[in-house]
C-alpha cells in the first residue's frame, strides 16, 4: 500500500505480519506467485493494516495447486542477495537453537539488526525500527517514517511470547520471514528513488509524489551505489511506484486506510458468522466500490495500449468488482428477509468468501508484495530446512 509498506495493508492473511492503517503504511492473483512460499500467516495484516498474517491464511489452501514459483529475470538487489539471506537465517538459526530463554524482545532486536548491518551494506540510509503494539501485523515497514514497527505479542496467535522457546518452530519461521519481508520494503523505497533520481527528478518532486522522508531522499542522492540499476530493476521500480504511488495505488490506498473493512470481510466469510455485525464492514467495500473501483475500471478500459501488468491488474479489479456486488446484493436480500434461512446466511458466508480471496489475490499480485513475498518464502524455506529433523 502505497506508502508505510507492509502492514503494508492486508496485515498479511493467512500466516503472517502488516503496516499501519493510513497514509504511509506498506504489506502479496497470486499468479506467479508459489503460494508455498508464504506462511499460514503471511497475508493477515493484508498487511498494511489487514496485516501480514492474513495473506498466508488465505494462500494456505491453495498449496497444492501446483502453481511454480516466478522467475525474476533482473539481477537481485539489497536483501534478495544470497549472502544477505545466509547471514540472516544462520543467526536465527543459531539463536533460536541456543538461546531459548532468550527474551523474545531481544531476539527480533537481533535479528533487525542482522538486517540493518546488510541494509547498510547496500547502501540504504537511516534504517530503523521501534516495538509496540499499535500494529495488527507482527511487522509492518512504515515508509514515512522509514521505520520497520515490530509487534512481538503477535508473534504467536496461541500465546503472548515472553521468551524465545514460547514460540514453535514454525512461528519463528512466521517472524523472521516477516521481518525480512517488511525491511525488503526498504530496499524497494531505494529502488524507487533511485529510479527517479535517475530521472531528473528533484528531492522535492519525490517527496511530494511518494511521502517518504525529504533526508532519505537526499541521502540516496549522495549515495555512490556499487552497481548501477539495470533495465530489468528500472521496469520494476516503475511497477511498484504505479501500485504503491502512482497512476493504480487505488487497492493498496483502500486497504492502507480501512484494514478493519477486511477484517469484517474475513469475519463475515466464517461458518457461524453474524450476518449484521458486517454491515459497517461492507458499508465501506460498496462505497469505495461506487466511488472509486468503478471509476477505475472505467478508466482502465479506454487505455489505448494497456500493458500486460495493467491488464492483468484490470482482470483482477473486475473480479473484485464482480463478488463485491453479489455479496452486496444477498447480504440485503438475506438481512431483510423476514425470517433468515440457513441456506441464504451460507449463500452470503460463501459470497464474502470469494471476495476476500479476490481482494487478497489482487493484493498479493502487487509488484512489491509479489517480491516481498518471494523473498520472505526463501528465508521461511532455508530456515524450516535447517532446523527440521532429518
């Protein structure tokens, strides 16, 4: 989501972290995307707000689909670099086989800084990160104030973590990809900037179209950077600025700003939901539906030579188009029956069940989610591979 990155909005579904809800939060169809590479809990702060848990929750059904994993043809950059990626799971290894009554605080401490030293190394400025519990997601890269919010007592939907060996094996798992996750946001930022730098772009003109911090900006300007962007990483800096800044960042603008809405829909989707309780919930989805998808897609579809991103991007709006407004047209029916059936209230359960998946497939398909999450399922795989029993 356009700018504080992944809490960046959905929270993550299905297994993992997210970004503060508003303007500068960041957090993944999943076409192209090997859902085995996301955690249960990856998506749920649809990150951003709706986290990054959530995602991964959403994902976990579809591991058997067969789908492979993308191919990124460009040279790999900051944190998708294999060195970077050793050095991080071997000391998450070593800790989480050393130190288990390590305080659970210090141990996302160490690793954060274990990305800051790599981060730094590439040439990224200012790296930070803070703990609280503001965030629905474990992590969250708020891009504004260039800043990873780490919340450890959503480490574990079991237990509040005190300690490292509160958490199994898989939950670690969950939170070091997370984290990497959400500080990959960072490198993504520098992409950009690079990019527009490269354009002639002044610090101020960045700033205005992006939010991100004016001394960043400026640092990156002075920065001498070891290899130069290539074509292959320029085409994905502009990708990711159209979704996140620019000309298509009406999904993750939405989700930056009404993670609760998602939520709802989640909610709504379970077997023994109230039908009522997402009223406000879908409030906001038609709303936004009316206001702005509609427009979009309208729009979208007087593109003279769209590309194959829009294109595909345009496919999947139109899917969210499509189940929001049937949801929308049974939920009415269903909560102003005079008697509401059992058949109707599943009818309804099933509808909000597509369309929270429509919603998650079209944000895990956003350029920067889809390389954050490639690059959270390597560090996730290499770890679960080293400290699984043979």
């Amino acid at each position: 989501m356009g700018s504080a990155h992944d809490e960046r909005v959905l929270a993550r579904l299905p297994r993992g972290g997210g970004a503060r809800p508003g303007t500068g939060s960041r957090r993944r169809d999943i076409v192209g995307l090997d859902p085995q590479h996301l955690s249960s809990g990856s998506i749920l702060g649809l990150q951003r707000t709706v986290g990054n848990r959530v995602v991964g929750q959403l994902l976990h059904g579809r591991q058997q689909t067969g789908a492979s994993s993308p191919v990124v043809q460009r040279l790999p950059y900051g944190l998708d670099k294999q060195p970077s990626q050793n050095t991080y799971v071997n000391q998450a290894v070593k800790l989480w086989q050393t130190q288990p009554r390590m305080a659970i605080v210090d141990f996302a401490n160490a690793m954060m800084k274990t990305i800051a030293a790599e981060l730094k190394a590439a040439g990224v400025p200012f790296f930070g990160w803070t703990f609280g519990s503001g965030s629905g997601a474990s992590g969250m890269f708020d891009s504004k104030a260039w800043k990873v919010r780490v919340n450890v007592a959503k480490f574990s939907s079991r237990v509040t973590p005190k300690i490292l060996k509160d958490l199994t094996a898989d939950e670690v798992a969950d939170v070091i990809g997370t984290l990497y996750h959400e500080s990959r946001h960072t490198d993504q930022d520098v992409l950009i900037i690079r990019t527009m730098l490269d354009q002639k772009k002044t610090v101020e003109q960045i700033f205005t179209a992006t939010g991100i911090r004016k001394d960043v900006i400026k640092a990156i300007s002075t920065t001498k950077f070891a290899d130069p962007l290539d074509a292959d990483q320029i085409a994905h800096a502009e990708r990711m600025f159209d979704v996140m800044y620019g000309a298509h960042k009406e999904l993750l603008e939405f989700l930056m700003h009404h993670s609760a809405a998602f939520d709802g829909l989640t909610a709504l989707a379970e077997p023994t939901s109230r039908l009522g309780a997402a009223k406000t919930h879908l409030t906001t989805f038609t709303s936004w539906q009316a206001k702005v998808l509609q427009p979009k897609l309208r729009q979208m579809a007087t593109l003279a030579k769209p590309t194959p991103v829009e294109t595909a991007l345009q496919q999947r709006l139109q899917t969210i188009d499509k189940t929001l407004t049937a949801l929308s047209t049974s939920w009415t029916t269903a909560t102003k029956a005079k008697k509401l059936t059992k058949a109707d209230a599943d009818n309804v359960r099933q509808l909000a069940s597509a369309a929270k998946d429509a919603v998650a497939d079209a944000y895990v398909n956003l350029e920067g989610e889809k390389d954050a999450f490639r690059v959270e399922g390597e560090i996730t795989a290499a770890f679960t591979q080293q400290v699984s029993p043979p």
